[in-house]
C-alpha cells in the first residue's frame, strides 16, 4: 500500500536510484528478494566452482564433502554476502545450510584471507562479483 505522502514525493533522480531488486521490509533497510537472493547465490557460486575447478553441483551437496569443496562452499557463501549483500539467513537457504553456518563460513573465509593465495583468489572473485552486482544494477535502472 503506498501512502499519500509518498506520492506527493518526486522521483528519484538518477544518482539516487537504487537497483530494483532491493525493497524495504517495515522496520527494516532495503534487503533483496528471497528469488533474487537465490539468483546472487548462484552467480557466486557459479564463479566459485570456476575458480576452484569444481562442478556447481559439489557445492549444494547435502553432505560436507572433503575440505576443499567444503572451502569452496565455504567462499562461494562470504562472496554471496560481502559481494552481493544477500542475508546470511537467505545465503544458507540458498545453500541447503542454517544462517549459523552461513556466519561460521564467512569468518573462516575471513581468517583463512591471511594466506597470500588464498587472498589472491578471493580478491579476483571479489572484483568479478562487483562487476557483476554493477552490471545487474545497471540493467535494472529505469
């Protein structure tokens, strides 16, 4: 329901536009849609599973797996939250995973960030996840 304040408001310019995926919950910033969080969670783990020469389907297996998909899961989750902004209780849903997980992966990703390698990876992953989010942007600006 919009309110009759709202519609005396101008339109926001194009500096203040925001990408339409985002919406505000009563009481709460602007989050993105359970749909579209799906949909980041994916194009986070579709880089991941390119970067660590996996299979996409290795990182929403129900099961731990070994300790390299488990890290790979466990990145494709801190990029969908740092990168893209997804909740960690939408990130988990996503990842067949509890929101707990989800936090317990973004602060060994975190941790394990220390490791010149591993932080090289990540930063790549990083830099494709933000042309990506400003290239989603982009395409959905009136």
């Amino acid at each position: 329901m919009i309110a009759l304040s709202e519609l005396s408001q101008p339109s926001p310019s194009r500096a203040d536009a925001r990408p339409l995926w985002l919406h505000r919950r009563a009481g709460v910033g602007p989050t993105v849609s359970p749909r579209t969080a799906r949909r980041l969670c994916e194009t986070a783990a579709l880089a991941t599973a390119a970067a660590f020469a996996l299979p996409v389907g290795e990182l929403h297996a129900t099961t731990r797996r070994s300790s390299y998909v488990a890290f790979a899961r466990q990145s494709a989750m801190y990029l969908s939250h740092v990168s893209f902004g997804v909740s960690l209780s939408e990130i988990g849903r996503a990842f067949g995973r509890d929101r707990t997980t989800a936090a317990h992966a973004c602060q060994l990703v975190e941790d394990r960030r220390d490791d010149p390698a591993v932080d090289a990876v990540l930063a790549s992953l990083e830099g494709a996840c933000g042309i990506l989010r400003r290239r989603f942007a982009a395409a959905v600006q009136p």
